[in-house]
C-alpha cells in the first residue's frame, strides 16, 4: 500500500498534466466541436453543423489536400534518404564523426530561422539556389511563388533537416551484430541480399517509430509554411501562401481559432484531425506485422 | 577486388561529401548573406562573398528589433522550461521503472499514446483553461505545462533508467534510504548524461518553439525571438541581411551549447529513436 502511495507521488506531475492538459481537453474539444462558440459568448449546442459546414468548406478541403499530399510526399522522401545516408556512414568510413556533425547542425537551427535563411535561398530572383541554376543555364523557378512548387519547394526545405533521422538509423545500423553478417557471406549472399535480408529486418521497429513520428509531424506542419505565407510580398490576399497552395491543416485550425474566433468549427477539426492521425497511426501498425520483426537480432 | 572496393569507398565518400555541401552551405549562406548591404543583396549577378564586409548588420539588428528585450524573454521561458522537465520526467520515470505499484504498469502506454497525439487536438481547450486563469498574454501558459513531464523524455529517460541495476537501489533501501533518498541521491547522479539531454532538448525546444507564444502572448514587449522574427519579415520583408544577421544571433546560443556538448546530443537522439 505505502508502495502505491509513493508510486503516486512520484508520478503525480505526469498524472496531474495528463488530466489537466490532454484528457480534459480531449473531452473539451469533442464538445466545443459540437457547439457555436467564439469565446465571448458561452458555446452554444448545435450538433453536427460545424462538421457539415466544414464538409462543404473548399479551403478546409484545401489545406487538407495540402497536408496530405505534403505528408505523403515527404515522409518517404526523409526515411528513405535517412537510411541511404546512414547505410553509407555505416561503411566504416574515415571522417564518420565530422559528416555526423554536418548533417545533424541543420535539425538545430531553429525552425523559424530555418525558414527565413530557405526563403532567402528560394527567391526567385536573388536566391542562391536560382543563382545556381542560371549558372548551369537550367530553368529558374519561382518556388515559393508558383502555386506548383509551394509544396515541392516545402519537401526540399524538409529534407534539409533529417540529420537526426541519419543519427538515430546510424545508432540503429551499428547495433546489428557483425557475427549475422558474417555468416551470410559465408553463406554465399552478395550485399544486397544482406541487406534485404538482416539490416532491414533488425532495424525495422526503428523505421516504424519514425515513420510514425514522421507522419504525426507532417499532418502538424505549421512554422515554416506560416512564416513564408507572412512575408506579404508573396501571397495575394490570401492567408495560405499563393492559391492557398500553402494553407496547412493546421494553419486553417489556426485561423479559424484564434483570427475568426470561430472555436467551434476549429475544434470540429481537432477531432477531425485527432481521428485521422489516429486512424494512420493504427493503420501503419496493423501493416507493421508483416514488416517490422522482432525479437533475432534485437 | 581491391580496385572494386577502392572505387566503391571513393563513390561512398565523394556523395557524403556532396551532401555535406548541400547540408553546411546554407548555413554558410546564412552567415555570408548577413554580412552584406541591401545594395549588395538586391543586385545581380549573385555574389558569393561579400563586397565589403559589413559588420554593422549585426548591430543594426538593434535598432530595429528590441533583440536585446526578446532575447531576456525568451531565455526566462527556455530556463523556467528546462527547469520544469529536469524536475518533472525524472520522478515519473523513476515511479513507472523503480517503484513497483499499480500504476507503472499502464501509465507507459499512456504516455506513448499522448506522444502520438498532434498538439492542435488539445490546443484550443488549453488555451481557454489559461484564459479562465487569466494567464494568457504572460508566459505561465507556456511554463506549466513543462512542469508534467513531456511524454518524449519519460520515453527517453525510461530507456537509460532501464539499463541501472536495481541491485543498486536494493543496496540503498536496505542501508534504510528512503524512496526519495534512493531517488535522489543514486539515480538522479547517476543519470547525469541522460538528464543532460533533456535539458538540451528542452532547450532546444523552448528557444524555437513559435506556435505556443504565437497563441499566448500578443503584446510586443513579451515576444520571444521567434516572435520578434516573424514580425520583422513581415515588416522587412526585402533586407534579408538584417533578417540573416538577426536568424544568426538567434541560433547563436543553440550552436554553442552544442558545440559543448555534441556527446549529449547524439547520444540522447539516439536514445529517443532506438527501440519501436
């Protein structure tokens, strides 16, 4: 009994936070998304409106098309070039500690300077990344001005940050026990036959986690595309970057909260929202059974 | 063979080294850009060092924004924050790893649920519980929340508590330490670098956090850094030599701590990813 006490004390503050500041708000905002509410007034019953309103909402479906397709898009695009980097600084290569070090200094700058210095990088007529281009007499895009590259050009932006995803498959890759590898060769199987058959499955669990926190992080994308949408210069009147081709799920959420005051249909998509990134995650992890081992080399 | 091998260890070397440059170049651009005058930056043809080194961006910074002012708030919240999980996750973890009750069976679950959950789903009724407190527009909306022990470093600090021997602990409470002495004078000196990362990340974390004091604070004397920017592009959008300067001194702090502690960093990174 004393032991049960204790065990509360000392988990009192995870306990308190989770029913102050995620199971109550959870509930909370399952009724605010039922009601009319824009903070000066007590909430109001109203149903499902808020959930059919935002049904026939073109910029709701907007931002979540643009969420969508950014998450789709981007995070295979990190995984993959994650562990094609890691699996090269795995070759007992000399000079591991410094490229370590170079990729990893990006995921610390932080996010807001990030998305000034790619803006920089990015514009059109005085960015370096053009300036490249005309020197090698390719096309010069306007990338975060031309509604078709917004996201491409967000994809790019991202890629620059994976350092930690290149650590955390590195950490992964050197833990498989050299003694698996060499049995195989003795067995007669070539690299990528080694590959496919003992890196991928012992590193498995550790590409689940991170597809998981990558996809849980892109359905939440927010600074980097709210900062390039607030330089005015580039977005016509709209809130969401030029078409709204930038307009986040969670800048819509965003919006409709705390801009339009309109707390209800922004709780209608916290739930909504809640619901998908729930049913992704549970959908990742149904498929992970027939992917991701574990137990062997683990 | 040999040539084989050689030539495959060139290939390795030659695409880490390419992306190396993609990675430390726009770094690289950051700092050149920002030692360059408006005239500079705003003609062609593009130029890759600047004409004249001009130094005063960085001061000039000053006078446009109160740095100095942003600066100070950002570092009361990032402290208080740091403080508020270096206090926090290590209890819990203690009590979910060391302390056999009822609860550390099916409080882990829970934190990993709450990790996978997108911060927007809770935003909007946190932000009404501060309000109601008429804590919005200070900075306790962003500090008490740190003070409950963020689900990635219990997940974190869970892995490193794990691997002590519990032998060590047995040891203490036969010698009669309480549960608190145990934890205080054993486990927290022996997780020293695991608490390390959890001040870096908390850190981290604070000093670029934008979306938490974009919703909590809207008078300009409160902004923190990454408020301070957003406001100045929005302004300033054509000097981005100010803006580079400005982005600089911001990561100013980040690069040092971690140039001082890269051990920390790598291993608590490692440490968060390893094991699904």
């Amino acid at each position: 009994m004393k032991k049960n006490l204790t065990g509360l004390a000392f988990a009192s503050p995870w306990i308190v936070g989770f029913l102050v500041f995620t199971l109550y708000p959870l509930g909370a905002s399952f009724y605010y998304g039922l009601t009319d509410f824009n903070v000066f007034q007590s909430p109001k019953f109203v149903g499902l409106d808020n959930y059919s309103e935002l049904m026939r909402d073109d910029l709701f479906w907007k931002s979540v098309r643009n969420t969508l397709y950014l998450t789709v898009i981007s995070t295979p695009v990190n995984l993959i070039f994650s562990l094609l980097m890691a699996l090269l600084l795995n070759r007992r290569i000399r000079g591991l500690s410094w490229y370590r070090t170079v990729y990893y200094i990006p995921t610390i700058i932080p996010l807001a300077a990030t998305s000034l210095l790619w803006m920089w990088i990015m514009n059109a007529q005085y960015g370096l990344l053009n300036a490249m281009l005309g020197r090698l007499g390719l096309p010069q895009p306007n990338w975060l001005a031309d509604p078709a590259l917004t996201k491409a050009s967000l994809v790019l932006m991202g890629l620059w940050g994976v350092g930690n995803i290149i650590i955390i498959f590195l950490a992964s890759l050197q833990e498989v026990p050299r003694s698996l590898y060499e049995s195989a060769s003795i067995d007669g199987a070539g690299a990528f036959r080694s590959f496919l058959n003992i890196t991928l499955p012992t590193i498995s669990p550790i590409i689940l986690f991170q597809l998981i926190m990558q996809v849980i992080n892109n359905l939440q994308y927010f600074t980097q595309a709210y900062f390039i949408v607030s330089s005015t210069n580039l977005n016509a009147g709209t809130s969401g970057g030029p078409e709204n081709s930038m307009l986040m799920y969670a800048m819509y959420l965003y919006h409709n909260a705390f801009q339009y005051f309109k707390m209800g249909k922004a709780s209608a998509m916290a739930w909504i929202l809640f619901v998908i990134a729930g049913a992704i995650t549970w959908l990742i992890f149904r498929s992970s059974k027939r992917w991701v081992s574990y137990g062997g080399g683990d | 063979m040999r040539s084989r091998i050689m030539t495959l260890n060139g290939a390795t070397h030659l695409i880490l080294l390419l992306v190396g440059i993609a990675f430390i170049g726009p770094f690289l651009w950051m700092i050149l850009t920002s030692l360059k005058s408006l005239e500079e930056i705003s003609s062609l043809p593009v130029t890759i060092l600047p004409d004249v080194f001009k130094w005063d961006n960085y001061t000039q910074v000053f006078d446009v924004i109160p740095f100095g002012r942003y600066f100070w708030n950002t570092l009361i919240i990032t402290v208080l924050s740091v403080a508020g999980q270096l206090i926090s996750a290590p209890m819990v973890t203690y009590s979910i790893t060391k302390i056999e009750w009822f609860g550390a069976k099916w409080i882990f679950p829970i934190v990993i649920g709450t990790m996978l959950l997108p911060y927007q789903v809770t935003m909007i009724p946190v932000y009404l519980i501060f309000q109601k407190l008429h804590l919005t527009g200070g900075y306790w909306p962003l500090i008490i929340p740190t003070f409950t022990a963020a689900p990635l470093y219990i997940f974190l600090l869970r892995q490193f508590f794990m691997q002590l021997p519990n032998s060590l602990i047995h040891a203490a409470k036969i010698d009669g330490a309480s549960e608190f002495r145990t934890y205080w004078n054993i486990v927290l000196p022996l997780s020293r670098p695991a608490l390390t990362s959890v001040g870096i990340f908390t850190f981290l974390y604070t000093w670029s956090d934008f979306l938490g004091p974009l919703l909590y604070i809207n008078n300009s004397s409160k902004y923190t850094l990454t408020l301070g920017l957003q406001a100045f592009l929005a302004e300033h959008y054509t000097e981005w030599g100010l803006l580079m300067a400005a982005s600089l001194m911001f990561t100013l702090p980040i690069v040092v701590i971690f140039f001082f502690a890269q051990k920390q960093f790598i291993e608590g990174i490692s440490l968060t990813g390893i094991k699904g």
